[in-house]
C-alpha cells in the first residue's frame, strides 16, 4: 500500500502531532468565525430595528402593527400561491382600480350632458320648446331631444 505524507488516509504519518493540532486550530476558527457572524448579524438586526422604528411604530399604531405581522407571517407561511391570495389580490385590484375607473365615467357623463345641452341650445334657438327645455335643464332635470 503506497502512502502519501499528509494525505491523511490513517498513515502513522497523518496521525503524529501535525494532524490533531491542525483539527483543534481549525474547529477554533470556525468557532470564532461562528462568533463574529452572530454578532454581525445581531448588529444588522439592531440597525434595522432602530432604522425601521418597530417599537415606535408599534407604539402609534397597535392593530396596523399586528395586520403587518399577519401579513408577514402569512407571506412568509407558504401563503403567496394560494387560491386565497390570488382571490384577495383580485378583490384588490378590483378596490383600487374602483375610483379610476368612477373618475372615468363622471368625466364621460359629463361630457355627454355637456355635448347634450349644447346639441339642445342650437337646435331650437327660437322654439318655444327650447325655452321649456331650458328651463327644466336648469331644474336639473334634462329632456330628451326631440326629432
């Protein structure tokens, strides 16, 4: 059987004192390499709470705090590709698409009522109709043209 010097394959060679120094120093560094990461990332944490202001926010709005967590949680729970999700995410669209789609048809209305009005002014000028006409539009009740 061929042996290589510190190959490590259970040599008398790999066994003398270089081998087990070499293992203790190397669990030491990846103990304190452990240590530094903990603290690294406790730190970030910190910084993270004192930029975010959880405590404060919490403080200022209780029941908001709690809906996020709800949120997080469920997010965070496996609930993004759920038949619930996708249900809720439509109602959403749905709610804040709401007043855009409000805003639009007043406008059309009232360009409608306005194209109406004018279409009344000039077709009977001198009608009498046209003043019976003008004086319900200016009631706020509109007529239907006549042909």
């Amino acid at each position: 059987m061929t042996t290589y010097p510190g190959a490590g394959n259970g040599s008398p060679q790999s066994q003398q004192g270089g081998g087990n120094g070499g293992f203790g120093q190397r669990v030491d560094q990846i103990g304190s390499e452990a240590q530094q990461l903990w603290t690294d990332a406790r730190g970030a944490v910190t910084d993270l709470g004192q930029t975010l202001d959880l405590r404060g926010r919490v403080e200022r709005n209780p029941y908001g705090m709690m809906a996020a967590a709800l949120g997080v949680g469920y997010l965070l729970g496996g609930g993004l590709f759920t038949p619930l999700t996708a249900r809720i995410v439509r109602l959403g669209v749905r709610l804040a698409a709401l007043p855009f789609v409000k805003d639009e048809l007043l406008g059309m209305a009232e360009q409608a009522f306005q194209g109406y009005q004018t279409g009344r002014g000039m077709a009977g000028a001198g009608s009498s109709e046209s003043t019976a006409s003008a004086n319900a539009t200016s009631a706020g009740t509109p007529r239907p043209p006549t042909y």
